[in-house]
C-alpha cells in the first residue's frame, strides 16, 4: 500500500475571519513542503467558531465564496487535498430559529483545487443549536486511492 500523509492544521484562532483564510493558506502551504497528501482543519475555521467567548462577525456568504476560492487556489498550488472546517448559509431559516440558516459544515477540496463538495453538521452539540441548524445526509469523498467521510466534532466523540 502507497503511504497516504495526513495533516492537521493545529494553529491559533484567528484574530478575524480574514485573517482565517490567510492561516488556512499559510498551513495549506506548509502542508504541501511537508509532502502531505491532505489537510484536515478544525470545525468552523473560516470565518471561525461562534463559540463561547469568540467574537466573530455576522454571517457573510459574500466572503465565505472568496475565501473558498482563495483557499481552493492554495490547494491546487500545493497540490494537497483540503478539509476546510467552515459554515455556510441556507437560503431560508428552519423552525428551530437557528440565525438564517447557518450551518456548520466542512468543504472538501480536491488536490487540484476543485470542490468535491460539502459534509454538513447533522448532530449539533446542545450549546450550538440556537446559533447553527442542523444539516442532513452523509456524504462519502475520495482522494487519491483513499475514501473517507467526515464526522465534525461531537458528531464524532458523541455519535461516533
């Protein structure tokens, strides 16, 4: 069996979300010197998590598109696969209240920098759900000779 490298980007909060997207391309960089095969980040990093004590501005769908696309750029130039850790908004808010439908998902990259797609969060941690709604569905993605799925966070201590 060929190795397969997997990276973690374990890095600092960042300071506001533009500077989430200047982290991510710097680790995605990094990534691609240290020869990994694909890098997984942590839940929400860009713009980041709507946690406890974490400032971050309002949702923004305009920026989240253009940081995509910058970080899909620096997977394609680092030849490395990507996990990003993010949100997006739904075009209507559910029942639940949750703000305008914001939910916690992860993109998956592909190494030549095309979007293989979106896993969303489907079980929310209790403190989450008056801020995110909840996704649906499982998806299943490939990289190189690898299939994985995506479990983010209490989906996977929890639920596993």
């Amino acid at each position: 069996m060929d190795m397969f490298r997997i990276a973690l980007a374990n890095i600092r909060f960042p300071a506001s979300p533009e500077e989430s997207v200047t982290l991510a391309e710097q680790a995605i960089a990094q990534a691609g010197v240290e020869r990994a095969n694909i890098v997984c980040f942590p839940e929400c990093y860009v713009p980041g998590y709507r946690g406890t004590g974490k400032r971050v501005p309002p949702p923004d769908a305009a920026f989240l598109e253009r940081a995509w696309t910058a970080i899909r750029a620096a997977a394609a130039k680092a030849n490395v696969a990507v996990i990003l850790g993010t949100e997006r908004t739904v075009d209507s808010a559910p029942l639940t209240g949750a703000t305008d439908g914001l939910i916690i998902t992860a993109l998956v990259i592909n190494a030549d920098g095309t979007a293989a797609g979106f896993q969303d969060k489907v079980q929310l941690d209790p403190s989450e759900e008056s801020i995110y709604t909840a996704g649906s569905g499982r998806r299943i993605f490939q990289t190189d000779s690898v299939t994985f799925g995506v479990a983010i966070c209490h989906e996977g201590w929890r639920y596993p």
